[in-house]
C-alpha cells in the first residue's frame, strides 16, 4: 500500500477501535459504523476504502453482509461486542513483545491492558513482526492447550487472531528469537 493509504488506513484503525468521536460517528454494539458516515468522515471514496480493507497487511477490517457497514476485526478499546464464538487453541500460540517488558510478564502475565483481549498469533514469524513494533523483539511460546484443558477460553477473530482475556506467567515460556 502506497503512503497515502497507510496512513488512512491507520486512520481508519484508530476510529472504528479506538476514537469514533474523532470523526464525529458512533459505533453499534457490534462495532459497525456506517460506510458512508466513513467516506465522509475520512473524505475518502468508496474505491479507496474498499482497497484499504483489501490491501492492509493485517486484514484488520470487514464490511456486513450488504457492505453497508464496516468495523475492525479486533484490537478495540472501547466496549463492542464482536460475536466471537469459542474456539479450541492449536496446542502453542506466540506473543511478541519487546525485552523491555519481559520482567513484568513473568511477573504479573500478558494482560489484555486497555483492550478488550490479549493478541496471540498462530505463527512464530507475525509475533517477531509485533514484538519488532515495541522495541527489541522477544517471542513467547504459550501453552494454549493446557490452559484451554484448565477452562480458559480462547476466540479467533476473522483474521486469523487468537485471543483471551489473560495469559498468567506459568503458561508462558521465551522462545529465542532468531
């Protein structure tokens, strides 16, 4: 994607997660906001929010079934309800953070902070891409299985993203990263 459309698109983000009001919409329950409130709002066209849902990296938008409505698969700050269905865990799930807060990690757990869960990725090589964002990177190997087996609920959302409400120190294990 080319400048102009990342930093929309990180605009987009910031909006249907985070700041609606930033643009003067609000969200429903399930964290759609209306399509045309969006090209407003963004003073964008329909071609180019189509290729921005298309083309980012993360697939981190959806459109309802008419395409009247749009929101983000996940990552939100504010209180949606984005109709996750619980789901069994492959047997490890990665985390990628920096070294600057591992300490803390083993210490108190990956706790979701001031979304509404925390982000695990079936592969390796996307946790070392999001532990990269936050300094020097540091992949966690989690134990999903045993803590899907202790009761602990896990949801995917429709890009492939694991989530749950908090991961406790003893399911946590550092793997190298190369």
């Amino acid at each position: 994607m080319s400048n102009k459309f990342v930093k929309k698109s990180k605009f987009l983000s910031l909006v249907l997660r985070h700041k609606p009001e930033a643009i003067g919409i609000s969200l429903d329950n399930n964290g759609y906001a209306f399509v045309k409130d969006i090209l407003k709002g963004l003073n964008i066209s329909q071609y180019e929010l189509d290729y921005i849902v298309a083309n980012d990296n993360k697939k981190r938008y959806s459109y309802n079934q008419d395409k009247t409505k749009i929101r983000a698969n996940q990552g939100h700050s504010i209180n949606v309800d984005l109709e996750f269905k619980e789901k069994q865990p492959p047997d490890i799930l990665y985390h990628g953070t920096s070294t600057k807060v591992i300490n803390k990690i083993f210490e108190e757990g990956i706790m979701k902070m001031n979304r509404q869960y925390v982000h695990l990725s079936f592969d390796y090589d996307t946790a070392v891409k999001v532990g990269e964002r936050h300094g020097n990177p540091v992949v966690l190997e989690i134990n999903s299985k045993l803590m899907y087996e202790k009761g602990i609920k896990f949801f995917i959302s429709e890009n492939g993203v694991w989530l749950t409400e908090y991961v406790s120190p003893e399911y946590i294990q550092i793997k190298k990263v190369d």
